[in-house]
C-alpha cells in the first residue's frame, strides 16, 4: 500500500477521544504532539517540541506533498495500531474510549510509523545527520523494525504504530453495542 492517499474512497480510522469529544477535535486527539502527557515534566515537554520540529523542517525541505503533523488530524490507521498504541502509553489514553471515524470526500491521508517519535523521545543526543536520517524514514513511510536501531549500546526495538495524518472531513462511525452472546444467540 502506497503511504500516501489523495483520494475521496471511504477510509475508515481510529481515535482515542474523551467521553464528550467530537471529531475532528484535533485538540483532544491522543496523537496531538502537543498534548499534555501525564506526569510530563519540562525536558520531555523540549524533547517532544524538537522531534515535531525536526520533522516538520524535514517535511517542509522534501516533502512538501505530505500533510504536516501539524495542520493534520492525527488518527490511528487500524484498531490493532490503536490498542498497541495504548499498551505503550497506557497514560495517554487513560479515560478515553476508541472511536473509529470515516473519511467523507476528499481527503489527504500519509501513513507513518509513530515508534520514530518514542525512539526520538528517548533522552540521547543525536546529530543533525541522525536526525535528518531518521526524519527521512518517517517520511518514507520505513518502520521502525526494519532499520535497526540502538539506544544505549542495545538493539531498540519497538513494535510499529502507524499513525494516519489526515487532512479532509471525519464522521463518527456508530457501532451497535455488542452483547456477550455469540452472533445468532441472543
């Protein structure tokens, strides 16, 4: 699957949002790189700013076509990304219920790996070169797995979060409640 979609097909994606929030809300989105993080402090505040600056600068430099992180509406591109997003950060979810939304008409929709963000979270010093490097592959569409990382003298790892940075119009999707019975057993 290409990573970048100019299209106006129905695309369904995934939310963690506030009991009372609509969409597209981009401000109660648990991916907004500017939320505030449970229990985030000053320099976790710093790093967040410079990764969503540095690839901003990046996208900005070579690929102006992509949708900015920042003028975006950032989803989760599938329910199993989602709930691994949460089993990562269980604090920024907390409260939150997992609310898919649909496309409606046109839209603007790239793909990306949010593990690059956690990897340049990580209290390191990394050069302009890395960082340019590791911007590159997020803009690319690469996951994290298959580049090989290391943080502290150690392989990193980290499972792929793709993350959906949409640029168009959402409508809720209703779901019907589920019961605990098996389809056709009521």
């Amino acid at each position: 699957m290409d990573h970048l979609l100019r299209d106006s097909s129905p695309l369904e994606l995934y939310a963690w949002l506030d009991a009372d929030a609509e969409l597209p809300g981009w401000d109660i989105l648990v991916g907004n790189p500017f939320a505030d993080a449970v229990g985030e402090d000053r320099l976790a505040s710093v790093q967040n700013y410079f990764a969503e600056y540095h690839l901003e600068y990046f996208r900005q430099r070579l690929y102006q076509h992509f949708p900015s992180r920042l003028h975006a509406v950032l989803l989760f591109a599938t329910r199993v990304d989602a709930e691994t997003f949460r089993s990562k950060h269980p604090a920024r979810v907390f409260g939150k219920t997992l609310t898919p939304a649909r496309s409606k008409g046109t839209y603007v929709c790239s793909f990306h790996d949010a593990s690059w963000l956690d990897y340049l979270r990580l209290p390191h010093n990394l050069s302009l070169a890395t960082l340019d490097e590791i911007a590159n592959h997020y803009w690319q569409g690469a996951l994290v797995e298959e580049i090989g990382l290391t943080f502290l003298n150690e392989r990193w790892r980290e499972a792929p979060v793709i993350e959906a940075l949409f640029q168009g119009t959402l409508e809720a999707v209703s779901t019907p409640p589920q019961s605990g019975w098996l389809p056709g057993f009521a």
